[in-house]
C-alpha cells in the first residue's frame, strides 16, 4: 500500500512538471496614509491650536499678539499683522464668531490707534501702554517692515468686515485713517532705496531695503499709498530692484530655476511673509513668476536637507524645513537659518507655512510633527527642534506661528489671499511695481514643478475637498481629454472630457481604480488635438 501512494505521488509530480507553471498573482494595494479622512483632522486641529496663539494667547490688554510666549507682555507689531488675518481665518472656520473676531479686531486697532508712532509707522515692540519696547537699540524707533506687515493685516481685515454694524464700520474707518497718515515717502530718505528704521531720537535713518528678501510687501504699499506719503517707481527700481541687480538669470540649484534671492533660496520665511496676501499665482514681473520662485525656494530647501545636509542632522522627508527660528539645541539662538546657514535645528513653520507651494511634501511633515510631542507645544508645534540632540524649543513666535495658520488657510480655500488681492490699493501697488496684468503661463499645466530627484509631480487629493486637483491653463477655449494610466498596471483607470476656458482651469478627479501611492502618467489633449503629459505619483 505505502509502494502504490509512493508511486501515485510519482505520478502525480510527473504530470505536474509536464504543465505551464501557475502563474503568480500580485494583488496591488492602495496606501491610504495620506487619504482625505486621514489628513483633514490633522490638519484641521493643528491649525486650530496655532490659531488659539492670536485668541487665546494673545495679551489681554491689547489683544495684539505677544512677541513670544516668553516675553512677558511685550507685544509685536508684524506679528499682530499675521494676527489679524488669522484671526478672519478663525472666524470663517468657525473656531470663533464673526462677532468675537470684529470685536477682537477692533480691540487691537484701537490700541494701534493710541500706540506711539513715528511718521505714521510703528514701531517693532510695544508694552500695553501704548509705549514702544526697546528692540535691541531701536528705541522710540519707527520699523518700516514691521508695519507693513500690519498694514496688510489692517486692509485684509478692511476688506473682511464689511458689514454695516458699529463695529466693522469702525475698523474700517480706522484702517483709512491709519493708511492715510503712513509716511512712506519719508522712510526713502534720499530717494536711492527705502530705510527700514527711522531712529526718531537722532533723526536717523538707516537699512536700506532691497531684494529679494521679506521686504517686497512695504515697497507695493509704499508704492500705493496716497500722495504725499507714496514712493515714486524710481525708488522701487533703483532700491528694491538694484537697477535689476535683483535677477539672477540662467541661475538653478538641483535643476530649480530661481531667479531672485541668495544662493540657494535663504530662509524660507523669504516665501512667506510678503505671500500671506499676496497671491504669487497672479503675480509676475519681468524678473520672475513668482509662483515658480516660492515653488523652487520651497524643493530647493527641502532637497539640500534630504540630500546635502549632514548625515547627523537625521533630515528626512518628514522633517525638512530651514528658517529663522529659536535654536532647537544649546546654545538656543536665533537665526535666521537656510541651506548655506544650517545648524541641524529644524523649525516647523518653514514647510508648514509653504503648504500652498509643496502640500504632499508639507503633510508628511505635518503628519510626522502630529506624532511627534517633542515638536509639540501649547499653542501648536515648537518653535524649533534638532533630532540630532532630541531636544527642542518649546517656546513660540508670532512671526512663525502665524504664517502656519494663513498659508494652510490659502491652501484650503485661498481665504486671505482672495481678500487681499482685491484691494484697490494692493492692485495699485502690484501695477506700479511692474506686475504684468496676466502671468504669461503657457499650456499645459503651469503650476506643476516636477521634483528634480524623483522626475514626478506629487499630489494627493485636497483634504477637505477630497479630490485630486490639477491646474491647467489653455490658449484657446474647448473640450479638453484627460487619460490617467496607471504604470504598475499599465492600463487606462480614468478617461474625462470636460470643458475647458482660456487662461486657467482645475482639473477634479479622482476614480475607485486609481492605486493610491503609484505612479501614474497623466495625459492632456486639446481640442486641436495638443498633448501634455505629466508623470504623477498620486496619493
């Protein structure tokens, strides 16, 4: 018996062998991780918590925003510019009322209103009574950059509360007022470049302002402001544009064009400051798109420290990010840091705040830092933290807090950037700067920039919108074809034709058969049969 099952066994392996071998199966599966219903609370929380730093933690008796949670009642003045478009962005998430924002609002512009101010700007730092702080020798002194930082908060906020209550129509009284008593033409001194202090004590002016640097807003209102207090396009030429000493033609870090700024980009608050309100996408020049600048600024920074930046700093895709900030690690100073200035200390606002320019990039980060509760403090994310030593700064600054709270804003629904760009005075100052009417995008899709190291366009789907969103911009109106193919799969997931008008549109997508986290080709073809292909990853 045992012989027979022995040579039926045989038999059996014998005729097994003369066949086709199974073939294998491999079950492709979707990852998830950066699923809308994943990232939309992360999200959502922590750009609450950074948003309670301007309400809840903002002084009691101004209701400007500190300097620091660690300085006492010293109060900031570009800071509490931030402020008042985070607090619009509290208002319309509803983590307060429409009330309780005008009414913080106009708590803050009253004290503004009886704060010391030197030819109609104010100073960096206050105390509660209206005096202006001492900022290192600054004292009694008017900061030019400061106050244009606040002075886009107060006409954000002029063109937010319009309604006809006591109220809104106090704060926007108030902003015209403030607006019509700022002295711009007197900061430009001799008239070669804008000054960034006036030291009223000893009449002194001094710090010329030129490109490219955070600068770029207080010249565009300078620019507006009314006669006699504006700037002529001569002082912005020869000051912010150095004659175009500005451009740097033909000039790229891992194959990114960047043709303003330092070497390498600088720190990334250079990306942020001015952009809180001012829409990059409808802003070019004849030096730059500033789009594919802040773009290229943001994977330039993030490639140095993934590719360049010590092996002991412990940099990875979750945590990148070069900007000025507190030191995450004895001696704890602070620094404006970037890739020619990197100690190892990484500070959160850098790719948080450029949600809008890298948002797959700055989730994984944000995702990391949610994990993370050395990175964490109590209102959001530390100021800074270095890997290397597993230490961090827990302490916060308006100037970094801030930007969080706004660029996430201006990548969920371009709330702050949409108000801003509307007011008559910032479109003043963008046409006297020499801002082109249009950007001068070709077909295709021209806000895509391929990452250089993977040859891919990241995307995943918008959080809260829960679909794929791709721009394109068209020369000529028409049906437009888009073909998604899968290259594991090497099949078509997604066929759609839809309409398409000149200038810019936004392809919405998203289909069951699309493996999240692989590669796909992404195809556009026009109405007069043009093609366009894009190699995407989608999340």
């Amino acid at each position: 018996m045992k012989r027979e099952i022995l040579t039926l066994l045989f038999l059996i392996n014998l005729l097994a062998c003369g066949k086709d071998p199974i073939p294998t199966i491999v079950v492709q599966k979707n990852d998830d991780t950066y699923a809308p219903s994943k990232v939309q609370p992360v999200l959502e929380e922590w750009q609450h918590k950074t948003f309670n730093y301007f309400y809840d933690g903002a002084s009691s008796e101004t209701g400007l925003a500190l300097e620091g949670n660690d300085r006492g009642a010293v109060v900031t003045i570009g800071g509490t510019g931030f402020g008042l478009m985070a607090i619009i962005v509290g208002s319309e998430r509803g983590w307060i009322t429409r009330q309780q924002a005008a009414e913080r609002t106009l708590k803050i512009i009253r004290f503004l209103g009886k704060a010391e101010r030197f030819k109609g700007m104010w100073s960096h730092w206050y105390n509660p009574d209206g005096t202006a702080h001492p900022f290192g020798d600054q004292v009694k002194t008017g900061d030019v950059i400061e106050s244009a930082f606040l002075a886009a908060g107060l006409l954000t906020a002029s063109e937010y509360y319009t309604s006809n209550s006591a109220t809104e129509l106090e704060i926007r009284d108030s902003v015209r007022s403030f607006w019509n008593s700022m002295d711009w033409r007197f900061y430009a001194g001799s008239g070669n470049a804008m000054q960034w202090l006036w030291y009223s004590q000893s009449n002194r002016l001094t710090m010329d302002i030129k490109g490219w640097n955070e600068g770029w807003i207080a010249y565009i209102l300078a620019l507006a402001a009314p006669v006699p207090h504006n700037i002529s396009e001569d002082v912005y030429a020869r000051g912010w544009q150095s004659n175009g000493g500005i451009f740097h033609p033909n000039r790229s870090f891992y194959g990114y064009e960047l043709p303003l700024g330092e070497n390498k980009g600088g720190p990334m608050f250079f990306a942020h400051y001015s952009f809180l309100g001012l829409n990059p996408q409808m802003i070019e020049d004849k030096y730059a798109n500033y789009w594919k600048q802040n773009v290229a600024h943001t994977l330039i920074n993030r490639h140095y420290c993934l590719e360049e930046a010590p092996a002991s700093y412990k940099y990875d895709e979750r945590n990148w990010g070069l900007t000025a900030c507190y030191g995450g690690k004895p001696p704890w100073n602070y620094s404006a840091r970037s890739p020619l200035n990197d100690d190892g200390v990484i500070a959160p606002t850098a790719a948080l705040a450029s949600y809008p320019y890298t948002p797959f990039y700055s989730t994984q980060v944000l995702l990391n830092l949610a994990s993370m509760p050395i990175a964490q403090g109590s209102f959001g994310f530390a100021d800074a933290y270095c890997l290397s030593t597993n230490t961090s700064e827990k302490k916060h600054l308006a100037i970094d807090q801030g930007p969080i709270v706004v660029m996430m804003e201006n990548y969920r629904s371009g709330l702050i950037w949409n108000l801003m760009m509307k007011n008559e005075h910032v479109k003043q100052g963008l046409k006297l700067a020499g801002v082109k009417d249009k950007p001068s995008y070709k077909q295709g899709f021209h806000l895509a920039t391929i990452n250089t190291l993977t040859s891919e366009f990241d995307m995943m789907r918008h959080p809260d919108r829960k679909l794929f969103e791709l721009a394109y911009f068209l020369e000529s109106a028409g049906n437009v074809k888009f073909t998604v193919t899968s290259k594991v799969q090497n099949k078509i997931v997604l066929e759609k034709t839809v309409p398409g008008k000149v200038g810019e549109n936004v392809f919405e997508f998203d289909s069951q058969d699309i493996l999240k986290g692989k590669q796909h080709t992404l195809r556009m073809t026009t109405s007069d049969s043009k093609e366009y292909n894009l190699l995407t990853r989608l999340r």
